[in-house]
C-alpha cells in the first residue's frame, strides 16, 4: 500500500514536471510524456504499474470525455456535425476495414474476426495532442472544433465495432447484425445521455453549495455510462452527449460560482487522467516486448506489421480528408446561394414589405408561428454566415489529415482482446507501436505542417467587430431593465436613484471595487450596499439570459460569447456571496 502511495506522488509530480518543461520546450505535454515513460521502462528498477484496461475504458474515459464534451458549444458540435460524423464514423468504419484486410493478409493465421478487431483498435483517433498544438499555433476555431469532435465520437465508433468483431470471434456475425447493433448503441445511448444531461443540471440546480455541485459533477459520466453499457449500447456515446447537455443548459440554470469552481477542479482532473494514461503508455513498451519475447513470437515480424499498419492508416485518413474539405467547400458554395434569398426574407422581418405574396401568408400567420419563423430566420442566417466566415480550405484539410495521432485508449483497447486470442501480445504490440509511431511521428512535425501549410487564423477584425457589438447588446439589455419604470427593490419601494446609477456606470466592465465580503452596511446609506447587489444580480441575469438566446440561436462565434460570458460569470460569483446574504435582510 505504501509502495503505491508512493508511486502515485512521484507519478504526478513526474507528470507536473514534464508539463511544465514541455511548455517552456515549445512541445506538447502528451508527447514529452511518452517519451519520458519509454525511456524510462528501461531504467532497472522504475516499477511499471499495471492498469486493468476495463479500468482505463470504464473509469478513466467517461470523465476525460465529459469534460471535453462540457466545454464544447453545441451550436459548433452542430454546425460541423457532418465533417465529425464522416471522421468520427466513416472514416472509423474505413480504417478498421482497410487495416482489418492488411492484418489478415500480413498475418492470415490469425482469422478475419480478429484482424477486424484489431482494425478497429488502431481505427480511433486521439485529438488532445493535435488540439494542445493547434491551438498554441493559433490554427482556426472550425479546425479545432472538427478535431475535439472527432475525438468525443470516433471512441464510441470504434468501440462498438470492436465488441462485435470479438462477438464474431465465438460465432458467426452477419453484416446487417453489425448494422442495427450500431444503429441501436447510438440511439439508446443519445437518449440516456439526454436524460443524464437534463436531469444531471436540474437537479444540481436545487443545491447552493459549489463543493456539492461539484461533487455530484465527479459521477455525472458514470451516471450515463453505466446504464447504456448496461443495454448494450454506446456507454461513452452517452457520456459525451450528457456532457454537451450538460454544458449548454448550465449558464441558464447553475450559479456562477458553481460554474466557476466546477471548471477549475474539472480541468485539474482531466489534466492528471489524460497525463497519467499517456505515461503509462510509454512505461508499457518494456513489458509489452518482453512478453511478446518471452511467447516466442517474433518481435520483428510485429515491429514490421504495426509499421505497415501506420503507413496504411496515415494514408487512409489523406485519401479520406480530400473529398471531405470538398463537401465543406460545396456547403459554403451553397451558403453563398442562400444568403440572398435569406437577406431578402430579413428585410421583410424588418418592415420592407415589397413581397405581396410573402405579405398575404404572413399575415395569414398566428403571432406564435410569426415568431417561430423569425427565430428559423435568424438561425438559419447565421449558420450562413458561419460557413461563409470560417472556412477550412485546402490548407486546413492538410492539417486535418495530418493530425490523426493515436493515444492512450488504443492500447487499453487491445487489451481487451479475450485471452485465447491467437498471438494476443504480438497484437498488443503491434496495436502500441501504431500509436506511439503515429503519436510521435505526427505530432512533433505536426507544428511544422502547420507553419508550413500557413493556415490562416480566425480573422481578428471579425472577433473584434462581434465582441462590440455583443458587448453593445448587454449594455442595452442592462439599460432596460435600469429604465423600466415598475423597478422596484423586493420591498415595493424603488431602488436609490445612486443606486441606480452606480449599477448603471458599473455596467460593461469590472467594478473597480466590488463589495467585499464580510463588508457591513452603513446604516445611514438605507442598505445602501446590498441594494446595489440586488440590482446589480438582477442586471446580471437579463444580460445571462440574452447570452443563452445569442448561444442557441448561434448569432455570435462561441469565442466571443465564451469570453463575455467568463466575464459576467466572475462579476456574479463576486456578488452571489453578498447576494444571499442581501436575501436574509
């Protein structure tokens, strides 16, 4: 017990080391720790933990995707829902086949249903790497979108092709049985990760305590993981949807100060997860080659096959990503054919009425149906704009096909291959050296391609240009509810015209002093202070409110809404304190 304690403290404080040089190195972290854990399973004496692979798959994914899937805008997961679809499905389905007939045809003893399955180990990508570099590099939004997505689901993909080619092993498996197994682990699975979802942030939104909230975060994944494994659906399918659930219906219903403290204890989590699997991957290398040596199986014949296997999968994913920037190509063409007709029908909205066809159904229209329609306008306008703005080009489809490093996960899933397998180790071995090769190989020229490539940023002015006019927006919906002339303080009375005003010059930016917290009224100020929290609380939550509307209706990139919404959250979490404590006079 004490030996493991042991060899935990000096495993994060190895893994915090690595972090910390790697980012004043230029390199990201995943990669310095592999390399670190290779060289050291070699070094006599440093022990080589053994983890349960079930354990990596069942208790350490579901959180690392949830909190990917939390911090992910679902109006981005939308919009590039068929690029992450043909990445995270087709292009699994693709590989898993491509490098199933490579396997069998390079190792024929070993049957198809097995080859298959080792397909579809090394068919999943792992995006933390390409992500970590990406966005030091300043690569686009879209790009970095497409890449975390097809890193939530290509898992889910691969993991239920796994589980029927090892079914297939043990008997025989038609092509129309893997079908509807599919079909049905998606289905069950997005359905139990909408009701995890749902329920996880109504529920949490009864507590006024950041650690409870927090704590019950901890077992949300799980909460939708472990009943779908348990109907034999997709359990990180519903993970990821509970986590994008979760993430878009929070600022409506938690605290911010929930929020807030939630993110921070998350992204510790996540960090020593991610950290911990990729050093456990390097540390792995010594015993894997020691028990493929110890089989009397030829270690050569495995360094030779998983090289064929890499080269097969590098060029997969090439031949694939062409046709796909093509079809994002084509969507912006057809973006730019819609965007007159959509502007036309805008300025009918507006009042320029020149349509008397349009006029007559219009007016035919109930109110609500008017309304629904407007709302479908402004959506659809906006994912116009979308896709005229943030282009990928051939430049980003580089980069995309370059940056299909495999992780951590495709090792744990080769150890779940059943023990009677034929020549199990040399296939873990070929399935490790698949993601170390690729992992290594990618992502350290990964920075070159990039520069190389030159792929443009996101366009500074545009950012610019929609965080004024945003921030512009709350500035009116603060001055609304300033202005409305039934504002009254919770007791009928209206609040102190200083009051008024002082929320009114606070608004759009920081307070240069807020209340502090133990801070005591001045009784001559008539509750001076805790009216102002009250109001300040109330302008908070209308421009929160018409932060959720832009969000859901996509209006605003999701950085500029991320950025506004960070900065009325820490402004609340600085009141909600002084809040309840106003809330008690």
């Amino acid at each position: 017990m004490v030996e493991s304690t042991l060899v935990a403290v000096l495993g994060v404080i190895s893994i915090v080391v690595v972090a910390a040089f790697s980012e004043r190195l230029g390199l990201a972290a995943p990669l310095s720790l592999v390399l670190v854990g290779i060289g050291l399973s070699f070094v006599p004496g440093v022990p080589h933990p053994e983890v349960e692979p079930e354990l990596v798959l069942a208790g350490v994914l579901p959180p690392l995707l949830y909190s990917a899937a939390v911090n992910m805008p679902v109006v981005d997961f939308r919009r590039n829902l068929r690029p992450i679809t043909g990445l995270a499905v087709l292009l699994v389905v693709v590989s898993t086949l491509s490098a199933g007939w490579l396997f069998h045809w390079l190792l024929p003893e070993i049957g198809w249903p097995v080859a298959f399955a080792l397909g579809a180990v090394i068919s999943p990508t792992d995006a933390v790497a390409a992500t970590s570099v990406g966005r030091r590099l300043g690569l686009p939004r879209r790009l970095l979108t497409v890449l975390e997505g097809e890193g939530l689901v290509n898992d889910a993909s691969a993991l239920v092709l796994l589980r029927s080619a090892v079914a297939a092993m043990a008997g025989a498996v038609s092509v129309g049985g893997i079908v509807v197994e599919f079909l049905y682990a998606v289905v069950v699975a997005v359905g139990v990760g909408l009701l995890v979802g749902v329920v996880n942030v109504r529920a949490r939104a009864l507590l006024n305590d950041a650690v409870l909230n927090t704590a019950i975060s901890f077992v949300v994944p799980f909460l939708a993981y472990l009943p779908a494994e348990a109907l034999d659906a997709s359990g990180v399918l519903a993970v990821v949807v509970a986590g994008l659930v979760t993430g878009h219906l929070s600022p409506r219903r938690l605290r911010a100060q929930d929020r807030i403290t939630e993110s921070k204890n998350w992204r510790t989590v996540a960090f020593l997860l991610e950290s911990s699997m990729f050093l456990l991957m390097g540390l792995g290398i010594k015993t894997l080659v020691d028990e493929v040596d110890e089989a009397g199986l030829g270690i050569g014949r495995a360094l030779g096959v998983a090289l064929a296997a890499t080269a097969l999968v590098i060029v997969v994913r090439m031949v694939f990503t062409a046709p796909l920037v093509a079809g994002m190509r084509r969507e912006q063409e057809r973006a730019e054919r819609m965007r007159p007709r959509l502007e036309s029908v805008r300025a009918f909205l507006a009042g320029d009425r020149g349509d008397p066809a349009m006029e007559q159904r219009f007016r035919r229209a109930s109110p609500k149906r008017r309304e629904s329609f407007a709302r479908r306008v402004e959506k659809a306008s906006a994912d116009v704009r979308f896709r005229l703005n943030e282009t990928l080009g051939w430049r980003g489809g580089v980069v995309l096909a370059w940056a299909g490093m495999r992780g951590a996960i495709t090792v744990a899933a080769a150890q779940t291959l059943p023990q009677d397998t034929p020549d199990r180790s040399q296939l873990i071995l070929v399935a490790y050296v698949v993601a170390t090769t690729t992992l290594l190989l990618q992502g350290l020229t990964l920075p070159v391609v990039i520069r190389a490539v030159r792929v443009p940023e996101d366009d500074p002015e545009r950012l610019r240009e929609d965080f004024v006019r945003l921030a512009t927006e709350l500035v009116d919906v603060a001055d609304a509810v300033l202005d409305d002339g039934a504002l009254v303080d919770r007791d009928g009375q209206p609040f102190p015209e200083r009051v008024v005003e002082k929320v009114r010059a606070d608004v759009g930016g920081p307070l240069e002093r807020g209340p502090r917290a133990g801070e005591q009224p001045d009784p001559e100020r008539r509750d001076g202070p805790f009216a102002y929290v009250r109001l300040r609380m109330r302008v908070l939550d209308a421009q929160a409110d018409r932060l959720q509307v832009a969000r859901s209706r996509g209006t605003y990139d999701s950085e500029t809404l991320g950025k506004l919404q960070t900065g009325l959250d820490v402004e609340a979490a600085r009141l909600e304190q002084l809040a309840e404590r106003a809330d008690e006079r």
